[in-house]
C-alpha cells in the first residue's frame, strides 16, 4: 500500500523516466508518488474524472 493510504491499489505504472509512480486505487482516487521514497506528489479525487449523475429535478408549471 501507498504512503498514507489505507486502501489497495489497483494499478500502478512507473514513468517514461522512473522517477514517478502512477497508482490507481480501489475507490478511484489516483496519486502520483516519487518512485525513490514513494511521497505522495499529486492526488486527484474520483470525482475530476468521473461524472456526478445527473440530479433529479421535479419540474411544475401553473399555467
């Protein structure tokens, strides 16, 4: 498991140059590690990449 995470990673992939880890995890959060001491250097929330559903909006008019 990832520096301050309490969750499984489900993918991970180094950069092109290796001094990165991409990881992926299993509630859909992405962070970006230093590969040599694996300190979170991004985190991006599930919700920049996955669409809310659309809310349900009731809709009456009097005419």
């Amino acid at each position: 498991m990832a520096v301050g995470s309490s969750l499984a990673i489900s993918q991970a992939d180094f950069s092109s140059d290796g001094t990165e880890i991409y990881a992926s995890f299993v509630d859909g959060t992405i962070k970006i590690l230093d590969a040599s001491n694996l300190e979170p250097l991004c985190r991006v929330d599930p919700t920049a990449y996955i669409p809310l559903p659309p809310l349900q909006v009731s809709v009456c008019i009097w005419w």
